[in-house]
C-alpha cells in the first residue's frame, strides 16, 4: 500500500537560476532549488534541496532541508534537517531527524502532538516566535 505523504500537491517550484526578493505565500507546498529571499509560509510541506539558499523565516507543514536556511523555522509537524543542511536560526517543531553530517546553530522548541479536544475537533497549533523561558520549573520527588 503506498502512503501519502500530504493531500496538498507540489506546485511551486523556485528553479535552480532564479532569486526570489519577497515573501512567498502558498496553500499547497513549495520546493526551492534556487535563493529566496524573504519569508516562506507553505500550507503543505517545503522542501530546501542542496544548492538552495534561503534568508528568511519559514513555516510549514513538514519541512526538509538539504541546502542553507537563514532565519526561523516554524514546522507543525517534521523537520528532517540532511547531511547537506546547514540551519541558522532556532525552529519550533513537532519532531526532528538530524542526519550525520547536518549543522545546526540555534535553539529549539519541541510542540506537543496535535490531538483532539473534547469536541472532537483538532486543536490548532499556533506558531509564535520563540522566546527564551528564564523560568526554572521544579518537580517534587515521590518518596
């Protein structure tokens, strides 16, 4: 049985000689092959390959990245980071694989899992950027 990997289809595609200046919108997912410049807001999922470039926040859906990020990345589900990548910036995510080889220089934030609330809806994950909690919290050993 093949799986699907996410019911929003591939259709941006930034090519390999092309540098976007601005921020890219899309309710589908987006794949960068080339540089952008500004914010990445995919609805489905972004997928960075090798000699890409992006200087700029990004979120999506789950996001892959074999090329170079500069900024933010808000991920609501994966982040799978590959042996090429190189993430500047501090990310906000469900879950994350780092292959061998992957540079990250930043801080992270794991989310909890999106479940159901009483009513049977899902829960909507809210990305706000990440601030640091100075905060120590205490646990109380059972003896």
């Amino acid at each position: 049985m093949k799986k699907k990997r996410n019911s929003a289809s591939m259709d941006t595609i930034i090519g390999e000689h092309t540098t976007i200046k601005g921020n890219l919108e899309s309710t589908s997912s987006i794949k960068v092959i080339g540089r952008v410049e500004g914010d990445i807001k995919a609805a489905g999922d972004a997928i960075i390959l090798v000699n890409a470039v992006v200087v700029g926040d990004i979120w999506a859906e789950n996001l892959v990245i074999a090329g170079i990020v500069t900024g933010n990345v808000h991920v609501k589900n994966n982040l799978h980071l590959e042996s090429t990548a190189r993430l500047k910036g501090d990310m906000e995510v469900h879950s994350f694989v780092t292959d061998e080889g992957a540079v990250f220089e930043g801080s992270c934030k794991m989310l909890e899992s999106v479940s159901d609330d009483k009513n049977g809806r899902n829960k909507h994950l809210d990305f706000k950027h990440s601030k640091p909690v100075d905060k120590v919290i205490e646990e109380k050993e059972d003896n």
